[in-house]
C-alpha cells in the first residue's frame, strides 16, 4: 500500500523588502563611486587618446588608481572579452572600435 502525502497550496511568494536609499551626509563624506573595468579603460583611452592594448589600458588604469583587479588572473582577457561585447551588443553606440588586432580605441 501507497500512502500518499496531502500537499497543501502554498502561500504567494512574499514580496523581498527593497533596500532602503542610502542617505549621504550633507559635508560631502560620501566615497566616490568605484568605475567598473570598462569605464575605467574608456576613460584611459580618452585621456591617451590613442589606441592601446587591454594589458596597457590595465597597467595605466591601476597607476592611475581608477580600477584594479580583485584578485583575477587575467585582468586584460576579461577586459578584451568586455570590450568586444560592447562593440557586439551595441554596435554603433559603442564607446570602444577595434583598431587593430588586440588595439582599441575610442569610438569617433
């Protein structure tokens, strides 16, 4: 003999409590935002103002102090994989363009 079990309805899913906004302190104390790895290296090549390499855009954005790898072996793959995906996803509204073989510049 099977006994079977009584399932019973479940509740509707609670609605997750939304984080509250963080309040900044009216004298400025707020840290600035941190730029993410692709809007560090848009912001390097601007300020370059050629094309360059990811594993350059890497080495000026960690001298500069605008990024820096948490840790990953790799930083510049990543950022070359990034890149191309802007380029991809969003083709002329993309801020980089590909210059040559593993060099990118800002897009005109």
């Amino acid at each position: 003999m099977s006994t079977k079990k009584k399932t019973t309805q479940t509740e509707a899913p609670k609605a997750k409590a939304t984080k509250a906004a963080k309040t900044t302190s009216s004298d400025g104390g707020a840290k600035p935002k941190k730029l993410s790895a692709l809007d560090a290296a848009a912001q390097v090549l601007a300020e370059n103002g050629q094309a360059m390499t990811c594993q350059e855009m890497i080495e000026a954005m960690a001298a500069k102090g605008y990024w820096t790898s948490p840790a990953g072996k790799t930083p510049h793959a990543t950022l070359y994989a990034a890149i191309l995906r802007e380029i991809t996803t969003k083709a002329k509204g993309s801020r980089f363009s590909k210059t040559d073989r593993g060099k990118f510049a800002l897009a005109q």
